[in-house]
C-alpha cells in the first residue's frame, strides 16, 4: 500500500519560511518523480514544482527563485523548502507520485499553509 505522508506546514509572517517533507511508503520512491501542488480556497490545483529521479528540477513562475524542491531517497522523503513566502502562497499543499500504473498519481493528506500577519 502505498502511503505519502506531508508535513511542517503552519502559519507564518510574509517573508518567512517553512520546509515541507513528504515521506513515501510502499514504492520504490528513487525511480519516480516527485511534484508538490498547491490548492488554495475556492481555486484550482496548481502544480509547484517537480524534481524527477535524477534531481532536475522544475518550478512554476510564480515560486521561481523563492522555491527549492530537493528529495533524499535514502530515506523515501522529498522536500519543499519555501522562502520569501508570501499571503498568496496560502494554500493546502500536496506531493504527488505518478506512476505508469497510477498515472493519476498517489496523494498525500496535504498541509496547509497560512501566510498571513
């Protein structure tokens, strides 16, 4: 059974940071990619950003330069690190694997985020 577990969201001040983890169990986590989305109140579903199995890396404009995803596979864990955050950055965030058999991909719980003074 595969299993994503997210964490280290919260509420913090414009211009803060927060790192997200996502621990992967059940698949062979080094051979897939690895996305983040993001859902903010009322909107759609917004991809964040990508890292593939071998760490290239990919990133909405919109975190660009504010952003970094990396992944340990050592430990089955990716992560997020967000700086620079901002009031629109609010959302519930999700990681995400797809695979060939589950193009849709597997869903963690998602953490929220609050960015607000």
């Amino acid at each position: 059974q595969v299993q994503l577990v997210e964490s280290g969201g919260g509420l913090v001040q414009p211009g803060g940071s927060l790192r997200l983890s996502c621990v992967a169990s059940g698949i062979d986590f080094s051979i897939y990619p690895m996305r983040w989305y993001r859902q903010a109140p009322g909107k759609q579903r917004d991809l964040v950003a990508t890292i593939d199995s071998r760490g290239i890396t990919d990133y909405a404009d919109s975190v660009k330069g504010r952003f970094t995803i990396s992944r340990d596979n050592s430990r089955n864990t990716g992560y997020l690190q967000m700086n620079t955050l901002k009031p629109e950055d609010t959302a519930v965030y999700y990681c995400v694997i797809a695979t060939i058999r589950r193009p849709s991909g597997y869903w963690g719980q998602g953490t929220q985020v609050t960015v607000s003074s």
